[in-house]
C-alpha cells in the first residue's frame, strides 16, 4: 500500500512538471514575439543568431527528458541512462555557461550531481529511485528557469 502511495506520488509530480515545463516554454516563446529594440540592425541580427542556437540549444534537455520520461515509463534502464547522461554533457557544455554567478553555477552543479545520481540508479536498474531521482531533477529546472527570468531576462 505505503509502494503505491509513492508512486502516485511521483507520477503526480512528474505530471506537475512536465505541466510547468510546457509553461516555461510558452511564456519564453511569448517574451520572443516582442519586437527587439533594433539600435544597429547588424548587430541585432547577430544577437538574434545568438539567441536562436542558445534556443536550441537549451530545448535539447526537453529530448532528452523525454526520453528518461519513457524510459522511466517503460522500465528502458538504457534511454534513462542515455537521457541522464546527455544532460550531463549539455550542463558542461560551454554554452550552457550564460552566467558567471554563483547561484547560476550551484544550480548547474545540483543539476549534473543529480543528473549522475540518476545515471546510476538506472544502471543499478532502481526504477523507483530513478523516479524520485529525476523529481528533484525535473525541481532543478523549474528553480534554475525562475532564477534565470528574474535576474538575467530582467536585466535584458
Ligand atoms: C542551471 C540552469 C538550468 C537548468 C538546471 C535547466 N535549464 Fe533550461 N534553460 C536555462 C537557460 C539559461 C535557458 C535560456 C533562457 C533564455 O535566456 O531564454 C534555458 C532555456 C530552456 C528552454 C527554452 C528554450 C527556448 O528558447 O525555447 C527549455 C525548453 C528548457 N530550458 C528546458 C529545460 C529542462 C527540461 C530542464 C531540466 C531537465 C532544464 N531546462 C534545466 C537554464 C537551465
């Protein structure tokens, strides 16, 4: 009984955040509609640029989350490691890198910490601490995102 309370549990929050996600992503499509402020339209484009490669960049962890999703969905140990790890990659990558202060580099240090946790219970194949695993994870994208739009995009 006490197995499956646990369980609702996280399949409720994996649907809150996946909720939260969608919202992220709609809020940050809204912000991209407004026109720029153009001051040198060369300039501009290349921010632009800039803006769209970062852009698809960042939307790669929404593949790759979909894919410990369904492996978590499905008890596929590899696509929960393989997403976990691909997280891990992008988290290290430079790009990743859009600020030099200390809270954007702790949340991006707790995001790659879990996101080997996470690796590793897969590869113990734990599918209930990959779950409860990947909460926290799904928790560290929520709180980075609000970080990020009340302190870089504000002084945007
Ligand atoms: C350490 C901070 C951090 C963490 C953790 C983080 N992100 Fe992001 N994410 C960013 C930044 C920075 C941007 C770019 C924001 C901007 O300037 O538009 C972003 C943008 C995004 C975007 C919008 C891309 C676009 O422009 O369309 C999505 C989707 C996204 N992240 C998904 C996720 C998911 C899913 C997770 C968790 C699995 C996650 N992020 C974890 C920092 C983070």
């Amino acid at each position: 009984m006490r197995k499956h309370g646990t369980e609702i549990v996280a399949v409720a929050l994996l649907f809150a955040s996946a909720v939260a996600a969608t919202q992220f992503v709609k809020k940050s499509a809204a912000q991209e509609s407004k026109p720029a402020p153009t001051v040198d339209s060369r300039d501009s484009k290349a921010q632009e640029r800039r803006k769209q490669e970062l852009s698809k960049f960042m939307r790669e962890k929404l593949e790759a989350s979909s894919d410990v999703l369904e492996g978590l969905a499905t008890e596929d140990f590899k696509l929960i490691a393989s997403g976990a790890k691909r997280m891990q990659r992008l988290s290290a990558a430079e790009k990743w890198q859009v600020s030099n202060d200390a809270s954007y580099r702790q949340f991006s240090n707790q995001f790659r910490r879990i996101m080997e946790q996470l690796e590793t219970k897969a590869n113990e194949k734990k599918l209930e601490g990959a779950a409860l695993t990947w909460i926290e994870g799904t928790m560290t994208c929520i709180e980075c995102h609000k970080w990020v739009r009340n302190t870089i995009i504000a002084e945007k």
